[in-house]
C-alpha cells in the first residue's frame, strides 16, 4: 500500500506519563517526514496527552500492569489497517539516527519476511538529540549485539535470537503477518520481547542486524537491578520458563538472590 505515489512507513511507539518528554524529542525528530505515520500507542493508565502523532491509540493497563506485548500488536495491526507496508518500532526514549527509516526499508526490500534490528547507542545525560550531527558523531552501538557495516544485513545466528531488543526494530507489513504475535499473557516488566525472539527462531523466521539503522536511547534514571520490576520478573520469569524450558533475565534474577530477595530451587526463581 501506499500514501499518494510512495511506499507509506509507520512508526509505532508506546508511551506513558513517564516517558512523555523523551516522547516528544522523538515526535519532534520525525515530524514533518514525507509519507511517514507516526503511531503513539499510549499505556498509561491515565487519558493520553494532546500529541503531535498522527494516530493515538490507547490500550490500557492490565491486572498486573502495562500491556506491552498488547500494546505492540494494536500498534501493528493499526498501521498495516492505515496502509503501512513498513512498520518501525521505536521506544518512547529513543530518536531515530538520520538514515535509521532509509536503512530499514531498504533491509525489508531485501528481506519481506524478516525482523531487522539495528544498533542502539545509549546516550549520556544531558546530549541535544535534536542535532542529528551530534548525535552521529556520538554513535557507539551497544556492544552486546552485532552492529554490521553501513547498508549491510547480516542473519542472526540462531544462538543471537536472545540479543533481539524490542526498543528498535521493524519489519514488513507481510513480514509482520508471517510473525508471531507478541504474547499478550506477559504484563509488567520482561520477557515478552525474549518471548518474541524465542518464538520467531521456533517458526524459522530470520532475525537479521542493519547496519546504519542507528538509533539513540535518551538518557533517565534506572535502578540496577530493577528492584520496583521484582515481581513482575518472576511472574513474567515463570510465563516463559513453562513455555521454553528456561528463564530469561537470569542476569537480574542472580543480583535479586544475591541480595537475598529470591531464591532458585527445583521449581525456577521465588521469592525468598
């Protein structure tokens, strides 16, 4: 589908109250782009804020909080619903790099059927993100994950399906249809992104890193480990524990128990 004579690229980015400032750098970064739909799915448990998107759609929290994987798919299914043939997803605290929609689309024009993901750069506190030459002059990708040469795809090793992030990532409109949808049983903190990946190398789907497709994730606060997201791990933990045979978010889950906060016995990761 497309909007006039040009292919139609949607941005899909969930929000609260929380992340509303960075939200609005982002906005302010791909406002004004040709043939772009920006999508706000707002998470909050409070009525959205006047927004400078062109759709706001709203899915509200559930018993055990934010619906992210729900939240994703409404996003999806919206934009493919407007016409999109390209869908984005871009967290709340992230901005796009320059070239990041040019290098996704040409990556789905090479790969329909694929997820893409491109490197993320975490900024330090106080970076002017409005000024996309700063901001390239400060790439330096996470480097936890691959991050190919400018214009170059690579296929993820089906051991690197862990590394996939759901703060930048896209995809097709057939590429999407094809994919599993994101489990909307996770609520809270973790694991439906992990879940995500799990399920795509179950079906066969190739992951694949683009290079270039740079984005930037705006400073804030965090808590290491994430002592408010406790329960949420181990709820979500257990989710996929029972579908996949291990846990994710090990990494956390041992700082818990070395705090004494959980312990890890024959039936997976409790609190103490």
């Amino acid at each position: 589908m497309t909007r006039g004579d040009r292919p139609l690229t949607a941005v899909i980015t969930l929000s609260s109250l929380g992340r509303l400032s960075h939200l609005r750098r982002q906005q302010e970064a791909l406002g004004g782009l040709p043939n772009l739909l920006r999508i706000v799915v707002w998470i909050g448990d409070d009525e959205p804020p006047s927004l400078d998107a062109e759709i706001v759609h709203r899915v509200a929290p559930g018993q055990d909080g934010l619906r992210l994987a729900a939240a994703r798919n409404a996003g999806a299914a919206r934009a493919i619903a407007e016409g999109a043939d390209l869908l984005i997803f871009l967290d709340a605290d992230c901005v796009p790099g320059p070239h990041l929609l040019e290098r996704y689309r040409t990556a789905a024009e090479r790969h329909p059927n694929a997820i893409l993901c491109g490197p993320v750069t975490y900024l330090a506190e106080g970076v002017d993100v409005v000024d996309s030459a700063a901001l390239e002059a400060l790439t330096s990708p996470h480097p936890a994950r691959p991050s190919p040469a400018d214009g170059a795809t690579v296929p993820a090793a089906p051991s690197e399906y862990p590394l996939f992030w759901s703060l930048s990532f896209a995809t097709s409109a057939a590429g999407w249809r094809s994919a599993p949808d994101f489990d909307e049983g996770y609520e809270g903190y973790g694991g439906e992104d992990t879940d995500f990946a799990f399920a795509l190398r179950d079906r066969g789907i190739p992951l694949m890193w683009v290079g270039g497709a740079h984005a930037y994730h705006q400073h804030h606060p965090t808590q290491s480990p994430p002592w408010q997201h406790l329960d949420d791990i181990l709820r979500n933990g257990a989710r996929f524990a029972r579908r996949w045979g291990e846990w994710p978010m090990t990494g956390w889950l041992e700082r818990f128990e070395e705090a004494g906060a959980v312990v890890h016995d024959s039936g997976g990761w409790r609190r103490a």
